[in-house]
C-alpha cells in the first residue's frame, strides 16, 4: 500500500470546551513519499458514495511533510499556522462519525477513513481528543491503526488559549512504524482456516513467526509456534474441529527482535463426518454363529477381516476376507478349521499377517477347555494352526505384538500354575515366536498376575514389552495390572497396579493400548455395563483421571484404540440393547480434551465387538458383529 498521501489526524469533535472551540474541526495530512505532492484538484469527500465535499485542497505537501487544514479561518490552532483554512461542506464532521475519502483530481480514491458507524478513536468532552494514525504505511482499512491522542505528547493551542489534545503539524503521539495487523481469520472450516496481515516496516526484517494459541492469553502450555513465513498470508491446515484458536504474529529481525501484532481468534466448524452404506461379510445362517471379528490393513494397506463361526454340527472355522479395489470384499476362505475362533485378534507387519484365537474342545473325562492358537500368512500363503499355550487349561483372550525383530510377543489369560486358591486361579502367560515360527521357550507365567484375565501386550520403539491386564480382588474385578520385559533376559516385572476402581468401575474386557510420540500410553477400557473409560499412563505407575463416554441405557463392548496419520488417538466403540445400538467414537484434540461423542452409525438391530482402524488416507475402517449372527463392514473419512 503506497499511495503517497494519506490522512493522518482527525479532531472530529474540536479543541475544547468553549463554543467556538467545539467547531474547531481540524485535519492533518501527511505525505510519506520522498517527493512533493501538487494537492491543487484534490478533494476529501464525505459518505460512501462521495457527493459531498468537505473541503476542496490547494497548494502542494513536501515529501514526508505535514499538511494542516483548520476548519472555517487559522484561528483553530491559535499558535500554529494552518496550510488550507475554509469552511467544511456538508455539516462538518458529525461527532457520531463520517467516511471520509481523499480523492485526486482524477478522481482516484487515494485514501479512506471509514467511520461511518462511529469514529474509531479520539473523544469529545471533556478532553477532546484527535484521532491519530499509528502506522501511515499501513493500508486504509486496517481498523487497529488508529488511536486517540495520548494528552502527554501534543502540539498547539486552541482559541482559547488551553493546549489541544493532538499533535498538528507534528509526528502523532501514536506513531509507531513497527506497529502491523493481523486481519480477521477468513474462509474457516472444519481444519484449517486463512491468515492475512499488513507487513511490517521493522528495520532489518527478517521473518513473521505464526503463533497460535488454546487460550486468549498464550499460556505456554498451550501456544505453539506453528510457522515461519516472509510472506504476508498463511493458510493454516492443522486445525481441529469445533475448537477456538487464537493468532498473533511476531515479526523479527535479523537479531531476532520481535514486535507483535494484535489477537485474531476463529472457531472451526463441525467436520463432515460420512460413512458408507454398511457391507455385509457374513450372511445371516440359521445354522450358523459367528464370533468377535478383527479387521487389519494388510501390507498394500487395503483392509482384511478375520471372524470366528460356527455351525449347528459344531464344526468350527476361523475365517478370513480380503477388500478388493472394487470395494467388494473377497470369497471368505477357512484358515483355521475344526480349531474354531473365539476372542479374535490379528497381527500384521510387512507381508506377514498373524491370527491369534482360542478354541474350544471336549477335555478327557469331559467339560469344556480353550487352547490358544496361532495362525500364520506369509505372502499370502497360510499355515497350519500351532498351540501357542498349554493344553486343556482353559486358556483364553489371547494378543500379541510384532517387534522390530518380527518376533512375536504373545500373551493370553490361563490357570495360575503357582495358585491353589479356588478365588485366584487365573493368571496371565507369554511366549514368544520367532520370524520363522519357532516357539522361545515355554509359556511363561507372569509375576503378580494372579488373578488376572484379559490381558493385552505392546512393544515400544526400544524394543520394550508391557503386559496390561485386568484384576481382581474378588469379588470385585476392578483393577488393571502392568508388567515390564525389557528383553536383556531380566524378564517380566512384578505386575503393578495403575488403576483401582475401589468397588466402583468394574472392568469388563481386555484394557486397549496406545502408545504415543512421547512414550506415553493410553488405556480405554470397558467398566461397568454402561461406559467406556480412557486414561493416559506415563509407563511409571501414573495415570490421569479417566474420561468416560456413555450411551443412558445401551451396553459398552471392548472399543478399539487407535491413531491417525497425525497422530491423534481415536477410541471407538459399540453401545447396544436389544432395541438397536450403534458405533460411536472420539478423539484427543490438541489441547489434552476428548472431543463429544460423534455416531458412526446407529441402527435398530443390537450391535456389538466394534472394532477398527484407520489407514494412512485416513480412512477409519470398522467392523461388527450383529446378534452372533451377522458381520458388517463401513468406513469413512475422519479428521
């Protein structure tokens, strides 16, 4: 913005007290170019579609001079002499505010000041004081540019004597060349929104550092730097839904000497969540059950799903589908018969996909037992089942993970082998697997987990296992348990509690894992009937309160935990009765909270076992299972 001339001071309201004083009505332009300006032609017109003239120019301004106009004769500055003196047009500056333009003899609009809904500073009595710019390099209608005379630095005295509230003829009280504005946020969506700002004439510039804050008050906890630009707009892409951020720009020198601009606060909107027309995987049977599905995004990153099932002549299958590009899903193939699946979870890394199940069996002498099985692909072929725990000791609840190594880690749910007590005679046992498939070692039972059941396992960047699971002290199931194996042959840590629901939550599942970019781990767990939980665990027995998530009346299942490509955790889950249910979700926002409740889908038939994953367009993927009798499939795009 660099017209030469601009409008620079405004007593809108006069000089003073006395009557001659109230319309003494003055203005100051001010050239900031390095050349004179010829004036003679020029107008400042009045209203927004200039047909009054307030006072036709003359004469010309020296570059980087002042130019004083003093309404009706020289008296209105009684000790400065004005360059135009002669009466306004119109009815003078109205104190409840003009739009005023400066025009060249062309006709030219050269600059503007729009105070049409009131004047943007200055005051009447009883101090009455003028309306400054700060910044004369500053684009017109940049409201933040202009302020009311200080009263300690002025210039002139009225009619009567008193010193004026202004600075005619002198550099406003205001001025400030480092000063620059921040416009407000434009085009704002879901995530992202649209920066705009007047540049900065700080000496030796060097760049504008995009601040952005939860809080209007830029607590450090909440404020980031979120980037480094030359230019003078951004477009911000990293925004969440539903969520007040607050801008301010820092613009820096060479010494790194910042001065800032104002605060622009935005609120994003609700972001347009979309699901597919549910996919059915597995038809309804009369002679068929179905268990628990898993879904994984396999090495070409496409989604498959495993589910147990069941016929009425007790043949047992564990099953598996593969999504085609044409959005259909494969022909299901049995990859595990006459061991059937129970309490599903499937593994996958590279080109390798791992199945981990219990199975069921008639013990010698009779009653029923669960053993936990394996299930291995690689590329595409699969093996035959291998017997990961020991037989006929109603093993159960089996999960794993994949190391670097690609070694598999695998825990389960089993009879305590150092317990005699009828009240604790559950406990939780690991093995290992090789990259080849060869079993390292025999199952391991894990220091304090007696009495523990649903466990889960995960590995982190160091190559570090952690075993949580859920406890007891009968007859209340309340607790959850952890244990270490840091692999250097020290082996599993005495378990340690990390939540105790004191008789009130009881845990019912397996707890679900996360681990985040700071080494941190979230816990979503199902307690009660009602409720999912979630709560974050700094690996040291320390956890946050828990945040709960409810449906009045509808039953929890297990919910999946799970990341996006920006690293946000989302937690999903069912809720059901025997009216209907649905698959709800949220997520972790930037500032710590968990966003409200968002619905997947709703329908009128129960729903259950919800699980899920997000791929890398993401593309949350969900599967569930519907009365023992059906399997579903959707999917859709997430924030």
């Amino acid at each position: 913005y660099f017209y030469p001339v601009v409008i620079n001071e405004i007593a809108w309201a006069g000089t003073g007290t006395s009557t001659k004083a109230r319309n003494d009505e003055w203005m100051e332009l001010y050239n900031k170019s390095d050349y004179p300006v010829n004036l003679s032609g020029w107008l400042i017109v009045e209203g927004k579609d200039s047909t009054t003239t307030v006072v036709a120019l003359q004469g010309q301004i020296d570059a980087h001079d002042y130019y004083l106009i003093e309404r009706t004769d020289d008296k209105t500055i009684s000790d400065i002499i004005a360059d135009l003196a002669k009466s306004f047009g119109g009815s003078g500056l109205s104190n409840s505010g003009e739009s005023l333009r400066l025009v060249d003899k062309q006709n030219q609009i050269i600059d503007i000041v729009d105070c049409s809904g009131g004047w943007l500073a200055g005051s009447a009595a009883p101090d009455y004081r003028s309306m400054e710019r700060v910044n004369p390099y500053l684009a017109f209608d940049v409201l933040g540019n202009w302020q009311s005379n200080s009263s300690s630095t002025r210039n002139g005295s009225n009619i009567d004597g008193q010193p004026i509230n202004g600075t005619p003829r002198a550099q406003n009280s205001a001025f400030n060349l480092e000063f620059f504005y921040l416009y407000p946020a434009e085009d704002t969506t879901a995530t992202s929104t649209k920066l705009k700002w007047t540049p900065s004439y700080i000496n030796n510039f060097k760049e504008y550092k995009i601040v952005r804050s939860f809080d209007a008050g830029f607590n450090a906890a909440s404020t980031t730097i979120v980037a480094a630009t030359t230019t003078t707009n951004f477009f911000d892409e990293s925004l969440e839904s539903e969520t007040t951020y607050y801008y301010k720009l820092s613009a820096c020198d060479l010494s790194d000497y910042c001065v800032s601009s104002n605060i622009a606060s935005t609120t994003t909107s609700e972001f347009p969540f979309s699901w597919a027309e549910p996919q059915i995987i597995s038809e309804f049977s009369t002679s068929t059950t179905v268990y628990m599905p898993d879904i994984i995004l396999v090495s070409d990153g496409t989604p498959a799903i495993i589910w147990g099932s069941s016929t009425s002549t007790e043949t047992r299958y564990v099953k598996f589908s593969k999504k085609s590009s044409d959005d259909t899903w494969s022909e299901s193939i049995n990859i595990s018969q006459d061991l059937g699946g129970y309490e599903m979870q499937v593994l996958g890394k590279d080109n390798r996909l791992e199945v981990l199940h219990s199975a069921w069996g008639n013990k010698e002498g009779g009653g029923i037992y669960f053993d936990v099985f394996s299930v291995r692909s690689e590329n595409g072929v699969w093996q035959p089942p291998q017997n990961i725990s020991q037989e006929g000791t109603n093993n159960s609840w089996a999960a794993g993970t994949i190391d670097s190594a690609m070694t598999t880690h695998i825990v389960w749910q089993g009879l305590s082998q150092s317990s005699s007590s009828p009240f604790y005679s559950k406990a939780i046992f690991y093995r290992a697997v090789d990259s080849s498939g060869l079993f390292l070692g025999m199952p391991e039972e894990i220091p304090g987990s007696i009495n523990g059941f649903s466990p889960n396992i995960i590995v982190d960047s160091q190559n570090k296992l952690y075993v949580f699971w859920s406890g007891c002290t009968p007859p209340y199931c309340d607790e959850i348990f952890y244990s270490i194996n840091n692999l250097d042959g020290s082996g599993w840590s005495e378990g340690q509690m990390i939540f105790d629901g004191k008789f009130e939550s009881t845990i019912s599942g397996r707890p679900q894992i996360l681990l985040d970019e700071n080494n941190q781990f979230l816990l979503a767990w199902q307690q009660r009937s009602y409720e999912i939980a979630v709560t974050k665990f700094d690996g040291l027995a320390s956890t946050t309160e828990k945040t709960i998530f409810s449906k009045a009346n509808k039953q929890a299942s297990t919910p999946s935990l799970i990341v996006n490509n920006f690293k946000k955790p989302y937690v999903f889950w069912s809720h059901g009765s025997d009216t209907g249910g649905g698959i709800y979700f949220s997520w972790q926002k930037q500032n710590g909270q968990w966003q409200e409740i968002k619905t997947a889908l709703e329908k009128s038939q129960p729903i259950m076992w919800a699980r899920a994953v997000i791929d890398l367009n993401n593309i949350a993927h969900l599967v569930w299972g519907n009365d023992h009798l059906e399997i579903y499939y959707t999917y859709g795009k997430i924030e």
